[in-house]
C-alpha cells in the first residue's frame, strides 16, 4: 500500500512538475515513457527556450557560415544555453555556388559539421593554422558526396590571394587566431548554408521530440511495428545497410522478446542546411541495455517531419 502511495504521488508530481525530464532520467518508468510520445507534453520545457539554431539539450559553440553574405559568425551558450553573437566575421568561401558533390567541384558545402582536428603546422598559403571539419558526414556520404580536406583556415602569411576558395571556409589570420582562442573545437557545430533560414516553430520541436520518444518507446517495448514505421524505406545506415536489410536485422532482434532500458541524453535537434526544411540532423548520448547486449555512446539520425507531423529516419550511425 505505502509503495502503490508512493507511485501515484510521484506520477502526480510528474504531471504537473516543470521538471518532469529531469526526473524521468532519473528512473522514470512506463507510465512516463507513455506521456512523453505526445508533442503537448513538451510544450512547458520548450517554453521561452533559445531555438534560434535548434533543440539543444548539450551546449555547444556554433559557427555558422553565410555564402552567399560571405560571414562566418561564433555562437556561445550562457549557463540557460541561449546563444549570443560574439564575434563576426568576413569569409571567403568556394569560388562556385550551391552545395559541395564532388571533388574539385570548387563548392564549399551545405551541412552540419564538426571540427575534428586543429592544424598547428599548415602550408603558409593557409595562415597560421586551420580547422579540419568532418566533411564528408552521415548524411552527405550515403547520397555519395565525396572530396575531403574542408577546413576553416586563415590566409597567405605573404602575398595576395583570390576572394574564394577551393571549398574551404578562410578568414583572416587575426580572426583565425582569435577564434582558436574563443573555442575548444570539440565541442564546436559548424553550420553551413547558402543563406541563413529564420528559426522553425516550438511546435515542430515538439512533434520531432514526441516522435523519437514514439521510436524509443516502440523500441523498449519491443513493438517490432511501431518501430519500424519510424523508419523511411529509402533509409540506409551508416553502414551501407538498407531498409530491407535493417527490418530482417531488427526481426531477428526483437524475436527475443528481451526486456531493455534504453535511455537518451544530451539530445540535440538542428534544421538541416538546405533547401529542403523539414530535414533535421539528431545527436544524443545513448544507453542501451539488455539480457544479451549493452551499448553506451553517441548517435545521429537524420529524420524527416511528415506532414501528419510524424518522422522518418533517413539515416543513422
């Protein structure tokens, strides 16, 4: 009796709590997993949030570049991960328009990257250092981008240069090292687009989170056809596995009819650079543990909002 007590006053205490994901990370069960599959359930803890960039539940840095304004501007959180501009400045992008397919197509591409490696010794055309983004990611590799070498880097130490680029991003050197002195690179997004797109409504954050949370839930519970309705059919994954391919994969999976915690932190949502603005990138830390099988680590979809305000995984790694 006293446990039953205890229950319903903690699901009371959820329901009207304006914490209620802190607590359900802390141990949430069923009847919590069920509430948050619905978009009404998110929208107090999207409340008077910064989505100017996206859904951020990690802060990060963001740089985002303009091609077509030729700006590269820094993004820092506060301690509520609300971002302010800290500093602007002019870039240099590739000498062609549109997004980067090919090698030596001299275009800078479109997409969410991160800076995998800082380059203290670089050829002194390339300033006094340079960042190495993770071109080619997830998302351009499966519709077969290639190229590589696409870094943010200063300018010749010694004489002129071009106003663009091979595909690169390029500032100036004082900016450059100004820069290195703003950031710690593995914990930097770089954003890049053609133009800058206005911010997308709460209400989409809101049907994506309910959807992953749909997924997760389908997934715990071992819903073999409710999971894979999350997925698109054109879906392939990091791996070169296809739609067919993952469904015979996961049937053989959920045929164990396993119990599993699963459990998702630090989750990111952005808008995907491009044209096409119902594609959002998705990072979050996972926990994955079962009778046969643990896994702890990050991961990334990318998932489209239909208009029946469902989602579709593209990809993911």
């Amino acid at each position: 009796m006293v446990k039953a007590f205890f229950v319903s006053l903690v699901w009371a205490t959820a329901l009207f709590s304006s914490d209620v994901i802190t607590l359900y990370k802390s141990g949430g069960k069923k009847l919590f997993d069920t509430q948050m599959n619905n978009p009404s359930y998110w929208t107090n803890s999207l409340y008077n949030k910064d989505l100017r960039f996206g859904y951020f539940e990690r802060a990060f840095s963001l740089l985002t570049c303009s091609k077509e304004k030729g700006v590269l501007e820094l993004y820092t959180p506060d301690v509520q991960k609300r971002f302010f501009l800290k500093k602007r400045y002019g870039a240099f992008t590739g000498k062609n328009a549109g997004d980067k397919y090919t090698e030596g197509d001299l275009k800078t591409p479109i997409g969410i990257y991160t800076l995998v490696e800082k380059k203290k010794r670089v050829d002194p055309f390339y300033g006094p250092m340079a960042f190495v983004t993770s071109y080619p990611n997830l998302y351009d590799r499966i519709r077969g981008k290639n190229g590589d070498g696409i870094w943010v880097h200063g300018v010749p130490l010694s004489g002129t240069r071009d106003p663009f680029t091979k595909g690169c991003i390029a500032i100036n050197n004082n900016d450059l090292i100004q820069l290195d002195q703003s950031i710690n690179p593995s914990n930097t997004l770089l954003i890049i687009d053609s133009s800058l797109k206005q911010a997308v409504s709460p209400t989409t954050y809101s049907a994506i989170l309910a959807g992953l949370y749909q997924w997760k839930y389908a997934w715990t519970y071992n819903d073999l056809e409710a999971y894979l309705s999350s997925y698109d059919p054109s879906f392939r994954r990091f791996d070169g596995m296809n739609f067919t391919q993952f469904k015979a994969y996961k049937e053989r999976i959920f045929s164990k009819n396993e119990d599993k915690s699963i459990l998702l932190d630090h989750l990111n949502i952005i808008p995907y650079p491009g044209e096409k603005r119902n594609l959002f990138w998705v990072t979050f830390n996972q926990l994955y543990v079962s009778d046969s099988h643990k896994f702890e680590g990050e991961k990334s979809l990318l998932v489209r909002l239909n208009p029946n305000q469902s989602i579709s995984i593209l990809t993911e790694e």
